[in-house]
C-alpha cells in the first residue's frame, strides 16, 4: 500500500522542484559552502540538497566526508574535532584559489542563509555510525535556534538516522536514500517512517521505477548532470533530479505534471 501522511503534515513533496542543486552548485563552487549554496539560488535553484553530521562538540555542521581531508586544508575525523576547530579550515581552497576562506557552515548559519536565499532544503543526514540520535538532536537543536520559513526534506542512508527523526522530528518529511532500488523498498519505508525513495542515476530500473511510481511514492535520482539522464528520469516518473549544475539543467522545459 502506497504510505499516506496525516492531513495536518503535508508532504515536502508536494513542494519539491524537478531540479535540486546537489551540495549547492557544487560544480562551480567548493561543495556544501555559502558559496556553493549562493551561486545555486543565483542560477534560479528553488532547493538545494547539502549533508549534515556533528561535531565533536554536538554541534551540526554542513560537511559531507567523515574526513576533512578532501574539502579542506586541515586532517582528521569531523567528529573528533570541535566547532571551534573546524571553524579554522579552509574548505575553499581545494577547489580553487577564487573560494580561499570558505568556512565550513553550521546547520544554523545555513538555515539563516537559505531563509534569506528563499531556498528550500533537502538536509541529508551523514552521522558518525554510531551517532545518529545525537546528530537528530544536534539538528533539531538548530532548528529551534532558527525557525526555517522555507520546505524541509529530510533523506539518509542510515535507517536508524531515519527512525530518530521519525521519532524527534516527526513533521518533517523523510526519504531513504539508497544506491540502487532495494527489492523490499516498501519495507524499508515503512520501517523508517519514510515517504520518499532516492537512488543513484546509475542503478536507473525502469521496471522498479514504474512500481515505485504507480504506488504513488516520490523519486528523486542522484547525481544527474546530462540533459539526456534528467529527461529520461522525469518522463519516468521522477520527481526531481540532484545535480551539481543546476544552471544547465534549468535550461530544459521542466517536467509540468509533477504529482
């Protein structure tokens, strides 16, 4: 049976555009950053998807790796360093030297930048294994420090993520985010609270996906950054696309139908 949510919740997905910025416009700007999120609602993105986790502080931050490694000048494990440490990096310059200085944000320095962007979120939730209720609680922490005014979509890989913000912020709308489509997606929804499915562009089923669609679930696909993925996944019956250039796929004539 397609899941059903209470009329007094509306769905996220009732509001979500066919055309999400995947880490802001993480193409042309260091991922996750204000610059990536800025340039995302300059080339006329209405969401922007972006990864939170904690740090070693309890605090929620806007990070996708368990390492800073990759996107910034420091080393080490997020969760093993405070907010005041990882404050420090540079999370710019790896990209390029136009973005030196880029901070890593936290959950409420984006919430206050997308409330001013008039952008909505899909916030995924990348917890330390092992911290997933303290991350829930981090972000819901933030969330009372600043009211969004905006569409909220929660998504993760962790089920037990999942099941604790079913459990702490139950308004909210949930997806599970999974790699390719599970046999028993319908369970696993059912067992996380979740209405939403997304998978990666390149386990593309078309057999699951007309399923998963005739069962009245919402799909969002990742990571699409061709016209020709985002017009095949749409015709299917998706309802949105992650991409790091939302610039070229908002060029396209955008799928109307999106119930």
């Amino acid at each position: 049976m397609p899941l059903r949510f209470p009329a007094e919740h509306p769905s996220a997905y009732q509001h979500l555009s066919p055309v999400i910025a995947h880490r802001g416009a993480s193409g042309l700007a260091p991922e996750n950053t204000a610059a990536a999120i800025e340039l995302a609602a300059q080339q006329g993105a209405h969401w922007a998807e972006v990864d939170v986790t904690i740090s070693a502080d309890g605090i929620a931050v806007i990070f996708h790796d368990n390492d800073v490694n990759r996107c910034t000048d420091g080393r080490g494990l997020v969760i093993q360093q405070t907010l005041a440490q990882l404050k420090t990096l540079d999370a710019g310059s790896w990209f390029s030297p136009f973005y030196a200085n880029q901070r890593i944000l936290t959950l409420t320095d984006l919430l206050a930048l997308a409330n001013q962007l008039e952008l909505n979120l899909n916030l995924e939730i990348k917890p330390t294994i092992g911290r997933e209720v303290e991350t829930v609680w981090a972000m819901a922490k933030a969330l009372q420090q600043v009211p969004f005014e905006h569409t909220l979509l929660f998504s993760s890989f962790n089920m037990l993520a999942l099941s604790a913000a079913q459990q702490h912020l139950p308004d909210i709308t949930r997806a599970l985010n999974v790699e390719a489509i599970p046999r028993d997606w319908q369970q696993r929804l059912e067992d996380t609270g979740s209405t939403g499915l997304h998978f990666a562009a390149d386990f593309f089923d078309p057999v699951a996906v007309a399923d998963i669609h005739a069962a009245g679930t919402p799909m969002a696909v990742y990571t699409v950054n061709d016209h020709e993925t985002a017009q095949k996944l749409w015709k299917a019956g998706v309802k949105a696309v992650f991409t790091d250039y939302p610039e070229r796929l908002l060029l396209l004539p955008l799928p109307t139908d999106h119930h």
